[in-house]
C-alpha cells in the first residue's frame, strides 16, 4: 500500500531558551539543512496546536504535557502553555525535491508558526531517519544558519514574541 500524501498544511515551531538561543535541528535528507521543528497535519481536521505537540516529541523529545501535575515524574517535559501560537503563516513553494510527497499539483504549503520556551538544558532525542544533529544558537546566529527563508524570519521576530512570554521566564 501506498503511502498517503502530505497535507500542504504545517507547523513551523521554534524552540528557544529564555536567553534566546535557538534549537536548530539538521535534516537526514539534506547534509547541511539546518532548521526548527516542522511538521505537516496528519488530517485535515487535526487542530494545529496537536500538530505542534506531536511534532515537537517527534524530532526532539521534549514531551508538551498540559497537566502542570505531570511535570515532575516525566523526563523532559514542559507545560503547554509555554507553547505559544504567533498567528503567523507562510504561504512557500514547496521545494522540488520534496513534492513527490504531495499531491500532483500541489505547489504551495502554508506554514503556521508556534514558539515554544524551553530550558535550556533540556536533553534533545533526535528522531534518527529525519535530523542527524543538533545545536543551540544565538537566535541571530541561527536565523543565518537556517536553509528555509520563512524559517529564518520567524527566528528573527523571535524576540518580539519572546517579549509576551516574560511570564513564564
């Protein structure tokens, strides 16, 4: 059987520290391609903060749990409320390369960006056949070192939003 397409719908998620470093991740795919977490919906109807849990335990580990009482007994976990939905959205051309992943015809995904604050000690699980490795930056620095532009910008509006999260530093 077939593998189902990808729905032209996703996540961008920065992961960040409260001095705002950034957590870049290096794609499998493509040596070099450095980037946040992303992720497509798995269905239409799934909301997009779902989509943003799961993604983030995918390619890294850390666990988004929205019971504050879990924090405790769960290795690596953080409250939901430190995932925060920017209302920001990319409309981008999906790369060549990766359209085959997509329906024919489908050109064009439309991104949704979350920030999500994290300690900065937090141990990273790569998920082996997506992400090789891994590093913490300067959100400036890491904007530069990103291959996707939308994912670079939303890195750099960074502090703008980190600003409206001061309660949870």
């Amino acid at each position: 059987m077939s593998k189902p397409y990808k729905i032209p719908e996703s996540v961008l998620v920065v992961i960040y520290s409260a001095n705002l470093d950034v957590l870049l991740i290096e794609r499998a795919d493509k040596e070099g391609y450095w980037q946040s977490v992303t992720g497509s919906k798995d269905a239409q109807d799934e909301p997009l903060i779902e989509t943003a849990v799961r993604e983030v335990f995918e390619e890294t580990g850390i666990r988004i749990v929205d019971d504050a009482s879990t924090l405790a007994p769960l290795a690596n976990a953080v409250p939901l409320a430190n995932l925060r939905d920017w209302h920001l959205s990319n409309v981008y051309e999906i790369y060549p390369v990766w359209r085959h992943r997509y329906a024919p015809g489908v050109l064009n995904n439309t991104e949704h960006v979350f920030g999500l604050l994290v300690p900065r000690h937090s141990a990273i699980t790569l998920a082996p056949r997506e992400h090789v490795d891994h590093l913490w930056l300067p959100y400036r620095e890491a904007a530069d070192k990103c291959f996707s532009p939308s994912n670079a910008e939303a890195i750099l509006q960074l502090p703008k939003y980190a600003d409206t999260y001061r309660d949870l530093i």
